[in-house]
C-alpha cells in the first residue's frame, strides 16, 4: 500500500506554481523590454505630454499649467523630468520610469494574488498581467498609467501587511506609505478610499470599535496627503469642461441612471472592451467572415463568466469581498458624476481587481476537475488570448496596439534624409506637436513651415484656402515642397466635435480636399505613407 505525505505533495504543488509564476513574470519583463528598445515613436499622446517634459523645469511642472491640457501626479513628471535632465530627451529616457513600474508591478503583484487565490488562480492572474498586450503597452508608454497601475498593487500589497496589524507605529507607517502614493496617482484615490470604507464596514458588522478608531490613523494621513497634494498641485488639472464634453461625446461616462435604451447598452458594451483593453482576454485568432465563429471565438465567453462567477465568489466567502468591491463603486460614482471617462486606459489602474475576481473563477473551475485531464482548461482558455496577442506583436512589433501608434519620428527622418538645398518642408496644422517635438529633440537639417489653423477665422472651405494662400506665399522661389501631415489625428486640442461643419463633410476626409488645392501647385508624388503620418512631395510648376 503507497503512503502520500501530504506536505511533500503540497510543498511540491507550490513550487509547481512558484515555477510557473516566475515563468511567465520573466516573460512578462522580456516583453516589455522588447518593446521598450524597439524604441518606436512617440505617439500623439505621449507627445502631448513630453512637450511639457522637455521644456519645463521643476517648478514650473509644478506651478504652470501643462502644454495640451495635458496632466499628470507630480510625483510622475519630477521622477521622468529627473531622468530627462541625467540622460536627455530620447524616448527610450521618457519611456524608462512607466516601464520600471511595468517590470515592479509583475514582482509585487505575486504576494497579492498568493492571499486572495490559490496556486492555479495565482498562475492566472500573474499570466495575465504579464500577457496582456494592453498592459505591456502602458509599461513601455510616457503617461502616467504604469504607475497607476503600480499604486494600486502597492496599496493592496500594504493592507495585507498591515491589515492585521494593530500598533499605532504599525498604522502610521501604513498611512505613510498611502500618502506617498497618492502623490503618483490620482486613481489611488479610488483605491484607498475604497479599500478604508471596505474596511471600517468590516469592523462596524463585527462591532470593532477599538480597531475602527485605529484605522483612523492611516485614513486621516492618505486624506491629508490628498488634500495636501490637490491644493499644492492637482486643482491646476481639474477636469476642464472641453475634456468632460470630449468624453462624454464620445459615451465614456457611465449614464446612471440609464434613460434609454443607448444608456442600457453602454454597460455590456463597455464591459465587453474592458475585457479586450486592458485585459487582453479577447481571442483574436479568427480572422474569417463567418457570423457564428465570430460568435464564438471573438466574443468573450469565458473570461465575462468567470468575472461574475469570481465576483460571486469572493462574496460568498465574506473575507475580503467589501474591500475588492467599494473601490469599483466609488469609480463609478465619479463616472457617473462626470468626473472620470471609463474606457481603455482609464480602466488600467483596477485592472489588478479584475484579474483577481477572473482568475478566482479559474482557480475554482479547476477545483471542479480535479483528477482529470480538463483542470486546467479555463486557466489555459484564459491566458490563450493574451498569449496570443503578445505572440504576434513580437513577430508584427509595427501593429503593437495600433490605434496608439505612429511613425512621426520615421516620417521626419525620412524626409530629412532626402532634404536638398533649396527645398522647403510645410507641416500642416494637424501634424505640429509631433513635429515639434522631435524638431525639439533630433537634429534634422530642415525647420520646417508651420501651417496655420484657419479654420476658425474662415467660413467656408474656399476660404480657408484664400487664408492657406498666406501660408503658399513662401513657396515661391522654391523647387520642392514636402507636406507632411496627420491622416489619423483630424482635430486640435479644445475643438468642436466635427466642427467647423464645411470642414468636416460627412464621408469624406478633410485632408483630401487639401491635397486636391496642392496638386494645382505642381506634381504631388506620395512619397511616405504609415498609418497616421503622410508625406507627399509637391515639384512647384515654374513661375
């Protein structure tokens, strides 16, 4: 008869799992650092925000209002402004602090998950962080989302150390940690407030009054670290009302209560994309026509059943459901007020709350099967898509989340590789702060013309054409004109939705009107074509 030694089997299972996480957190930082010397161009968000970078100094980051309505914790931009100031103002310097964060999060991510789930729901969740090509992207991007993202896994990392901890000495260094975060994230706000009102419910069921007036410690100093910090800094970012207008345009507030049946539609839609961005849990390996296996494939089956299941779980065990649960509500009170979009990126900073609730399901559903081959389906199902994701980003690194991509820096290098004496170089209106930038932080032979936006000044498209002709005059004498301009960004900072309306017809792109005026100038040849940046090379007709 075999005797098992229970310990031994167990001992062993957890260095199965330990093997398994340091597997995929060591993949996890090869990704990121792949993509990080890879070295692509800055995109226009990041541009917005490294204008500032580059230019401004401490104080001013401190005191003036940044370039694009652009904003960001302090704590950020004084750390990426440290690095620009000992190493320049490449990218690779701008991009280094989000991707430290990147690489931190996979390390200190491992002890939370270790709490809230057992071995094969810790292997899920470290996957998928490590995977998902959303969250790889944010490590290896100039904002503030890495960090944010870090926050919360820093908070979260502190309540299991401390939680249980009923020192005051304890519980002051607590509050400190809080308040230093708070000064890197604006998110953390959610998180802390979250996770304290999670806990003095706790302790007001159980009626632990003695612990609940301690907990007062670390919530009076992450509050006096908030206010500190918005009075000092962050009342100089507060939401302007071009940006509420943009977001809700666009639909990325939460409407509550809904009013009509578009309202009704915005939560499945919206928890369909969050499944894909940031979590990357989306299949995208089916590429056909046919409606059932889209159905079937490119629908988030799985993954959206085991985020209520996992949510469900966590609620049935009582232990740390409130504290998981009140930083969402507290999210979608400010959604819903209008004071914090939910789509994409704005989703990345509770994404480590999303995993655990998916990655408990999986870990369950493992449970389910034990002694059988299927166990680890789920877990597998799960980590297949942003497995996948990553996969082909490393073989098609030029579509890394595309939509966030651009070539300004390979469109400029190419233009300044073929610039001849006598030449000149208009940037039209839409292009100048990706030019800007890089004219700023590269040494290209040409400075360019800048192009003028006249579309507020004029009232129709002949028009701003006479208007344009200002700018045109500098071409005379000229040979050679190279026009460079956006085909992806059509808009500036602060406008109307598709307005002027002569500027914006419906069906058709406002760029093609202008190169139809430029080809009566002379020869247009497209000469550089990407997916945001063109160049066309006009030969002026002789004069």
């Amino acid at each position: 008869m075999k005797v098992f030694d229970r310990n031994k089997e167990r001992s062993g299972h957890l260095s199965s799992t330990m093997l398994w996480c340091y597997l995929l957190i060591s993949t996890g930082i090869l990704l990121r650092l792949f993509f990080f010397f890879y070295n692509r161009s800055l995109w226009m968000d990041e541009v917005y925000l490294s204008s500032s970078l580059i230019k401004m100094n401490f104080q001013e980051l401190a005191t003036q209002t940044l370039d694009y309505q652009q904003k960001a914790p302090i704590g950020v931009l004084w750390i990426v402004k440290l690095l620009v100031n000992l190493w320049g103002t490449n990218e690779m310097v701008l991009r280094l602090f989000p991707l430290l964060c990147g690489i931190v999060s996979l390390f200190v991510f491992l002890p939370v998950v270790k709490y809230f789930l057992r071995p094969m729901g810790v292997i899920v969740a470290i996957g998928i962080l490590a995977l998902a090509p959303p969250l790889i992207f944010h490590s290896v991007e100039i904002k503030q989302y890495a960090t944010e993202l870090l926050a919360t896994i820093l908070l979260f990392y502190l309540y299991i150390r401390y939680k249980d901890k009923n020192t005051i000495p304890a519980l002051f260094l607590w509050g400190f940690w809080i308040a230093v975060i708070i000064w890197f994230s604006y998110s953390a706000l959610f998180i802390f407030a979250g996770m304290m009102t999670g806990l003095g419910c706790k302790y007001l069921i159980r009626r632990n009054w003695n612990t609940m007036f301690r907990l007062m410690i670390p919530v009076c100093l992450g509050l006096f670290s908030f206010l500190l910090n918005y009075v000092l800094f962050t009342h100089r970012h507060a939401e302007s009302k071009w940006i509420v207008y943009w977001f809700d345009f666009y639909h990325n507030f939460m409407p509550f209560p809904p009013l009509n049946r578009g309202d009704l539609q915005w939560y499945p839609a919206a928890l369909y994309h969050l499944i894909d961005y940031p979590l990357g849990l989306t299949w995208k390996f089916y590429t056909g026509n046919s409606a059932l296996l889209k159905m079937i494939f490119k629908f988030p089956w799985i993954p959206i059943f085991c985020l209520f299941y996992g949510l469900w779980l966590f609620y049935k065990e009582r232990r740390d459901f409130l504290i998981l649960l009140f930083p969402f509500l507290f999210v979608f009170l400010a959604s819903a007020l209008k004071l914090y979009p939910l789509n994409e990126r704005f989703w990345v900073f509770i994404s480590p709350l999303l995993i655990i609730f998916i990655a408990r399901a999986a870990d369950e559903s493992s449970l389910f099967a034990a002694g059988y081959k299927l166990r680890n389906l789920v877990p597998v199902l799960l980590l297949a898509g942003p497995l996948y994701g990553s996969l082909f980003f490393l073989i098609h690194p030029d579509e890394f989340i595309i939509h966030k991509r651009s070539f300004e820096r390979e469109a400029l290098s190419f233009v300044d590789s073929r610039f001849r004496p006598g030449d000149i170089v208009y940037v039209y209106w839409n292009n100048l702060p990706g030019y800007r930038f890089y004219h700023n932080t590269h040494p290209y032979k040409f400075t360019a013309m800048e192009g003028k936006d006249y579309r507020l000044v004029s009232t129709s498209y002949p028009d701003y054409l006479t208007h344009l002709g200002e700018d045109f005059n500098s071409f005379k004498g000229k040979k050679r004109v190279w026009l460079i301009y956006n085909d992806f960004y059509h808009t500036d900072i602060g406008d109307k939705i598709d307005q002027p309306a002569w500027y914006y017809l419906k069906d058709k792109n406002p760029t093609d009107r202008l190169l139809t005026y430029f080809s009566n100038l002379g020869e247009n040849t497209p000469v550089y074509n990407s997916f945001d940046i063109k160049v066309v090379l006009v030969t002026l007709k002789p004069h």
